[in-house]
C-alpha cells in the first residue's frame, strides 16, 4: 500500500545553511523554496522519492540538538545510500564537510556512519549490504568499525 517516503518535516534555524549543506554532501536540489504566512518552508529532494522539508519559523525557539536516543518520539533519519561507492563518496564528504568522524560500522546487514546537519541533528547514512539477509544482522556488542576500501577515502 505504501512504496517510499515522501518527506520528513524538520525545523531549522537557517534555512539557507541547511540547504546548502545538503546541496554539498548529499547533491540534494530543492523543489519548492516558499515562505507564507510567516514561515519559510522547502522541500530539500535527496533520493528519487525521498524529501526533507524543513521550516525556518520566527521567533520559534530550537533548543539545543540532542544526541542519538535522546530526542523523544522522531529521534534521527537513517539515508539510504544508493550503492557501495554512494555510501563511501558520501562518507568522504560528511569528514569533508567536518559533519562528523567518518567512522563506519558494519552491523551486519548494513554499514552504518553517523553525522551531524548544520543544526546540531545527528542522522546516519546506511548502505545495505547486496545480497545479505535480513537475519544476518549483528547485536550491539558484535558491530565493529571499518576502514575505508581506498586510503585517501578519509
């Protein structure tokens, strides 16, 4: 009944600081840029049929961005990387971008690396692994951490 996501709704302080960010790491483009009624909104196309839009409201306090876990009921988005390569260009760029460590885990069915947007939020970009079943995934204590397959990759 239901083939994707279409769109997570997210606030931010600065919408232009956002944009470009995902415009640099993600090759993200906007669709809709708009503000009505006192609110910028926009949606932000990263994948084929997948969307951010973010709202940029005055006067509406953010509050400091929380850790993993520690958001309440929404807590992180989870990018899926188009493929293998995707995932590591991506993770170069997130160091590039000094958005986070690069460090990667492999879980099992997927690796897994960790960043930071422009507004303090912690998100992750997933690749699953080509042809490894579901059931092969790992338990917290057995994910370890992976190197880059090329060494300028950092």
């Amino acid at each position: 009944m239901i083939k994707d996501l279409h769109h997570v709704a997210m606030l931010t302080a600065d919408m232009d600081r956002l944009i470009a960010f995902y415009e640099r790491v993600f090759e993200a483009r906007v669709t809709l840029d708009m503000t009505e009624e006192g609110l910028r909104h926009a949606f932000i196309e990263i994948g084929p049929h997948t969307m951010l839009h973010p709202f940029q409201i005055p006067d509406v306090p953010l509050g400091p961005a929380e850790p993993i876990f520690g958001r309440g009921r929404l807590d992180h988005l989870a990018l899926n990387a188009a493929d293998e390569d995707a995932f590591w260009e991506v993770r170069r760029r997130i160091v590039a971008e000094g958005a986070g460590d690069g460090t990667v885990t492999d879980m099992g069915t997927v690796l897994n690396v960790v960043f930071t947007d422009p507004d303090g939020s912690q998100h992750e970009v997933v690749w699953a692994k080509t042809g490894v079943p579901v059931d092969a995934g790992r338990t917290r204590a057995e994910w370890t951490t992976v190197e880059p397959p090329d060494p300028l990759g950092a």
